[in-house]
C-alpha cells in the first residue's frame, strides 16, 4: 500500500467510525428530538478543541452473531478537549450502536479516559444515552459497569464529575451517574430507573409509565436523583458547562477567580425593609440571594426539589462560593428529611472542591411528627450537622431572621468551625419562637387565669419579654457567637470583605482513613 493509500485508508476509516451506527438511525436519533454522541460532544467542548480516542475499536463478541455486527468505536465516543480553555475528559454514549449499549471493549473505553482524568486531575463529563448492559456479552458487561463504577468512587471528591441523561439508563447503568457529583436530566428525552415499568408491574402490579416512573420531572421534584432538568439538550449543555465554571479542575486547585465588574461595595438599601414585621410572614430568600451576589448570577441546584432549602453557586467579586439558604417561601422554611439531605451532599461538594460556604439562616426549626421521626429525620439532620461540622473551607454564615433549636446549631453555627457570622438586626437566635416558649415556661400560669382577657394580656406581657430578652441578636452577640449585627443594605460587602480575609485559611480534620458520616 502506498502512503498516499494508507492515508486514505485512515480517512475513510475515521469516516467510517464517525457514521455510528449508520445513516439511518441517526436520523431516527434526530427524529427523536435527539442529538447524537457527537453533536453533543461538539456543543459541550470548546469549538475544534475534541481529541478523540479509540476510534477504532471493535467489541470482541462471538456470540449472537455479534462477531459478523461491527461498528468502530463501539457505540461510546471518548477523549479530552477544552471549556472556557480548561481540559475536561469526556465520554458520550451513542444509541445509534446497539442502542448505545455497554460490551467489554466500550466499558474499557470510558475506564481509559476516567484513568487519565485523574492522572491529569480535570474533569470528567459523561453523556447517557443507552439500552443498558450489552446483553450479548452477559457477565462481561457487568464487569464493565463495576470497572466505571470504582473509578467513579475513586475519582469522587478528586475531579469534578457531571453526568448529563440524554435517553435511556437503566438498570444497574443508573449508578455510575448517581456516584457523580452533579446530575443533569433532559425534560421528555430521558429517564433513569433501576426497574422499568414492565418488571415494576410483573412485581408489584404497579401500573405506571416510563415518565412517571423515571422521567427528568420525577427525579428533579420527587427522588433528588437530578440536581438539573433541562427543558432540552441544549439546555442540559449549558448547564455541563456552566457547573464547572464554578468548580476548580480538582480537590488541590482552588476555584478559578473571574474579572468581576458589579461594584463590591455595593449598597442595596432595599435589603433593610425586606424581612416582614410579621415574624411568621413569608418572603423569598432568592430576592436576597439576587441581590448580594455579583450580577444577579446564581446557578441552583435542586431547585424543584425540598424547595424549603435553597443550594447552589454564585460569585462574590468573581470568587465562585456555594450557598446554602433556609427559604421562608417554603414551608416556613423548616428542616426536614430532603432538605437536610440536599444541603448536606451541597454542602460536601463545595467542601470536596475549596469552594468557600454562604449560608444565609432563617429556620424555625426541624419539622415536628411521626412522619419525620419514622423516615429518620435524626439520621438525617445528622448528615447536614456533620457536613457543616467537617467543612474545612471558608464558612461565613448570616442570620436573618429565625434561628431556633437544634437546627440553629445545624446551620453553620460558630460552634461547627462557621469563621464569620454575621446577624441582621431581626434576627431571632433561641431555643424556639416567644409563642412557643410562653407556652411550655407558663403553661400552667395560663391556663389557671380565668379571665380572658387577663389570660390575653399575660401572655402578650411575657411574649414581649422572652422577645426581649432572647428573641434577637443581642445575646448571641454578647457571648462572641455571633461576631457582628450587620445593616442589611451593606450584606455584600461585609461578605466580600469576610471572605477575602478568609482566603489564606488553612484548616484540617485529624488524620484517619474516613469519617463514618450516618448515612
Ligand atoms: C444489546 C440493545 C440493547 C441491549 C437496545 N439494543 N438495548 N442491544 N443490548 N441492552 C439494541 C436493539 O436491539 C436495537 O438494535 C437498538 O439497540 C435500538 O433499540 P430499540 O429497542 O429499537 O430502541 P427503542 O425502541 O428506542 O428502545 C430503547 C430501549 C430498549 C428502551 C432501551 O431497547 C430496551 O428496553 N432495551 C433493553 C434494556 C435492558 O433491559 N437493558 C439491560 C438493563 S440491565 P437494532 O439493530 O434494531 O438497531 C443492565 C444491568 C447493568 O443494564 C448492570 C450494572 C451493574
């Protein structure tokens, strides 16, 4: 063969590979409202930045007539390339290759380029788009999940790993996306079960659709398995590249700082009548949130899902910082079961990657009943306890309004190593609210006035006094534990400011093989 020859042969093999699974079901990938693998990877990536790997390898098949069925790649696309200029490895699953279904060889594929992802310490995106195990390779494939499956517990807290659900996962296939750090659902084109609709009806008599069983609504709202559902693919592929723009490239970087051009010492006088007189009036912690951070840009995670609490990233002069926020628009803002958990795994992803911790309080407390105490709210609560307790990054935490009981102390508390916190003149820091406190301390006084009036007065004079005496900032500033009461209107500088001091903070955990957080 001549030279000129064997590059032909190249190209036409690289045009070969690039066909998938042929012409025909990449159309029919289109007519599902579907990108294919690589469109994806083309829009993820920075333009002409992709380098592919393994282009041409083969499953190794005998079985089924698989061995006369060949498409080069496999039916996964992987390699490395850039967003906003920094590496990211990527793997993309292609369903026009039976059905973007995972054999041996494709398994080793993705196991190559998580391999190298952790040598370099960049990021790892995986795109799903699949039928499930190949099941003409039977246990072999299985072995290939369990081989993604450790890397993705090894590479976790290590580099950033982004799962995006673009079609099908099923099956134990689920895990791999589950074990990542964020998960990111395309509305109508996706789901994920363990089970499908048929098995869960032969088991259970259940009837139920795919949507309602797995689809991106269901685990955005109801399971916490998405922290994102995108109303399309091109929406979910902001988002892959968004996340990272608040996540450094791994566990010993830290976040990458941005030009920022909103004003630090920015004065928001709005911010002085927003907490209603009315201490159990709701309001909207995010009008808060818009307000403070640089731009109005707040990238929330979870946001359909324990709507009570809020998470997500923002800037604050153009350092990325994750936030954490009790929302009184929701249920009064309470800690429940998801709540403390949502919060707990967010606030370990900011700590897992040196993002500092915001965390803005108003909670009234833990939600009280038999539906709580059986699900295992103590367990549970114990999760975001210990997260906050084991953070060793920047925390700076500010009390707005109620911080009552167990879950003041849960909510970045200075007790838990919080190195900043600040209060706004209303805040309530006490075991619980006057009403409920006259209640229990005067119970029996109450109840023995027989007058309704006097009864009425009575407890409004000793309402007055609790509030007095405990239901603000004052006494938990006068012990230290609270290090300033704060206007509200200067909230974003006295952040910036705080932060910046805590930039150089050098904080570690003793020395032990891992912490056994109650999961
Ligand atoms: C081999 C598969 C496949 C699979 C699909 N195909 N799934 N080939 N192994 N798991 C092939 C089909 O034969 C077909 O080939 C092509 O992919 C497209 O599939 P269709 O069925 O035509 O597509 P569609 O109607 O869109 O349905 C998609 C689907 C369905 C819902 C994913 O294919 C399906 O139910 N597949 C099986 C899913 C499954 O049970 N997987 C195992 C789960 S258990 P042609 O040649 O016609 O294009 C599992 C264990 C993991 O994954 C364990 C980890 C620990």
């Amino acid at each position: 063969m001549s030279r000129q020859q064997e590059i032909k042969k190249l190209i036409d093999l690289r045009a070969e590979a690039r066909l998938g699974g042929g012409l025909k079901r990449l159309e029919k990938q289109h007519s599902k409202g579907k990108y294919t693998a690589r469109e994806r990877i083309e829009m993820i990536l920075d333009e002409g930045s992709f380098e592919e790997f393994d282009m041409f390898v083969k499953h190794r098949c005998r079985d089924f007539g698989l061995e006369k069925e060949q498409y080069l790649g496999d039916g996964v696309i992987t390699g490395h390339g850039t967003i906003d200029g920094r590496v990211v490895y990527i793997f993309s699953q292609d369903f026009t290759v039976f059905g973007g279904s995972l054999s041996e060889t494709y398994a080793k594929k993705i196991c190559k380029v998580m391999d190298q992802a952790l040598l370099v310490g960049a990021p790892i995106i995986g795109i799903n788009d699949s039928g499930g195990a190949r099941i003409q390779e039977g246990v072999m494939s299985l072995a290939g999940y369990a081989d993604i499956f450790q890397r993705n517990i090894m590479a976790s807290g290590v580099v950033p790993q982004i799962s995006a659900i673009f079609g099908p996962c099923a099956g134990g296939a689920v895990y791999s996306p589950a074990l990542t750090d964020v998960v990111i659902m395309s509305d109508k084109t996706s789901y994920m079960f363990v089970t499908g609709p048929k098995v869960a009806k032969t088991v259970t008599g259940e009837d139920i659709t795919t949507e309602d069983l797995g689809g991106a609504t269901v685990h955005a709202t109801k399971s916490g398995v998405a922290h994102f559902r995108a109303d399309d693919e091109d929406e979910g592929i902001m988002l892959i590249r968004k996340s990272l723009e608040y996540l450094p490239q791994n566990n010993l970087e830290e976040p990458i700082q941005t030009e920022c051009t909103d004003p630090i010492d920015r004065i928001n006088d709005e911010l002085n009548d927003i907490i209603p007189e009315n201490p159990n009036a709701p309001y909207d912690v995010k009008d808060i949130i818009y307000t403070i951070v640089d731009d109005e840009e707040f990238l929330e995670y979870h946001r359909h899902y324990a709507k009570n609490i809020v998470v997500g990233f923002s800037k604050f002069n153009g350092m990325p910082v994750g936030i954490v926020a009790n929302q009184p628009n929701y249920l009064a803002g309470v800690l429940d079961i998801n709540a403390s958990k949502k919060a707990a795994r967010f606030v370990r992803l900011c700590d897992a990657f040196n993002v500092p911790i915001l965390t803005l309080v108003d909670v009234p407390g833990f939600l009280p009943g038999s539906n709580q105490e059986y699900g295992g709210i103590i367990i549970h609560g114990a999760k975001l306890l210990f997260a906050y307790g084991e953070a060793t990054v920047p925390k700076v935490t500010i009390t707005l309004r109620k911080s009552y009981g167990g879950a003041h102390d849960v909510m970045s508390s200075k007790q838990l190593r919080s190195d900043i916190n600040y209060a706004w003149p209303s805040a309530e820091i006490a075991v619980m609210g006057a009403q409920g406190a006259v209640e229990i301390l005067e119970g029996r006084k109450v109840r023995s006035i027989e007058n309704d009036e006097e009864r009425e007065k009575f407890v409004q004079e000793k309402e007055d006094e609790y509030k007095e005496k405990f239901a603000n900032p004052y006494v938990a500033a006068q012990h230290g534990f609270i290090d300033d009461v704060i206007e509200p209107r200067n909230t974003r500088f006295r952040i910036i400011r705080a932060f910046r001091t805590l930039s150089t903070k050098k904080q570690t955990n003793p020395p032990k093989k891992h912490s056994n957080i109650p999961l």
